[in-house]
C-alpha cells in the first residue's frame, strides 16, 4: 500500500515538474533579449595599423554607426575603411542625420543598419590606420517594444607598432624550472645509488 502510495507521488511529481518545465521554455522562447554590443575592439590601446570593428546584433534591430577621429590625428583620407560581409541579413544605408562630437571629425558614417535575422555582426575593417585616438558611437534608431532606446560610446587608441611595451620573456620561467627538476632528478638518483 505504501509502495503504491509512493509510486503515485512520484508519477505526479514527475508530470508537474515536465509541465513546468515545458511552461519555462515557452515563456522564454516568447520573450525576446535584445542585444547590441561591441565585440571588437576590445581593448582600448591598440598597436596596429589594422582593424577589425565588429558589432553583435541580437533579434531584429536598426542602429545608426559612426566612426569618429580625433581632430588632432592629420590625413584620415588615406585609412582604408572595407565593409566585411557578415552572418545574418543586414541592411546598410546612409543616414541624414548627423551627431557631431566635439573635437572630433567623422571619419566613417553615419549609416543606417537594419537587421532582420535573430543573431548577425556588423564588421568594417580599418587599414592604414593613423596613431590617434578614435570612437564609435552607436545609437540605436528602430525601438522594439520591450527596450528602451540607448546609446553606445566606444573610445580606443592606435598606437604605433614600435611603441608597445615589452612582453617578460617566459622562456628563462621554464628554464628555471627545467634546471630545479633534472636537479632533483639527480639528487634523487644520487641518494638511491650514492655518488
């Protein structure tokens, strides 16, 4: 009777946990999380003439992209700017509107970017780049219901190859523990056979 009883419990259990379950997974897959961020750069110094500027999109989303230089940096005419095919469909567009950010000039932009798939990248890539210091502004233009309308700052500087700092070389590290483990080696050997 009491093997029933248990058995009954444990059935009932196991079909409101599977209908909870189920209930979770429908709720999430209804809610959308949207996403859009800065993959690349991701550190804000960087020693190279090349980049890649990357922006993860998640869900369908519309954001106005402008590259900026600092007016200090002299001619940007010659950077390169390529725009790389990405995963997920993307529509680019030049934009009317303007943002000018102070003491800086656009160097790329501002263009409309529509997406319309769950998960895409929009990427350029930057070539001939001069030291300096840039920023990428974001600013989201298409508003799905559940977010609000909001704003990306990326700020980074190119530095010349020549001016990054000197990495502590590893090898002596293994080296040293290479010489301190045949050490022990040998004081082992000579401990068991004597010298």
């Amino acid at each position: 009777m009491r093997r029933s009883i248990t058995y009954i419990l444990i059935i009932v259990v196991m079909i409101a946990s599977t209908t909870l379950v189920g209930f979770a997974n429908d709720t999430l897959k209804t809610q959308k999380i949207d996403v859009l961020e800065v993959i690349s750069p991701t550190e804000n110094v960087i020693y190279s003439d090349i980049l890649l500027i990357s922006v993860k999109v998640q869900n369908e989303k519309s954001f106005r992209f402008t590259l900026y230089a600092d007016n200090a940096i002299v001619d940007t005419n010659h950077i390169e700017i390529h725009t790389v095919l990405s995963s997920g469909a993307i529509t680019v567009s030049e934009s009317t509107e303007e943002k000018e950010l102070s003491d800086n000039v656009i160097l790329y932009g501002p263009v409309e970017v529509n997406t319309t798939g769950e998960f895409s990248f929009y990427t350029l890539q930057l070539e001939k780049l001069i030291p300096g210091k840039y920023q990428i502004l974001i600013e989201e233009t298409g508003n799905s219901s559940n977010s609000a309308n909001y704003t990306i700052l990326k700020k980074f500087e190119i530095k010349d190859k020549s001016e990054r700092p000197e990495d502590r070389p590893k090898s002596e590290i293994f080296n040293n523990q290479k010489n301190n483990g045949i050490q022990a080696l040998e004081s082992l050997i000579k401990s068991i056979f004597g010298n």
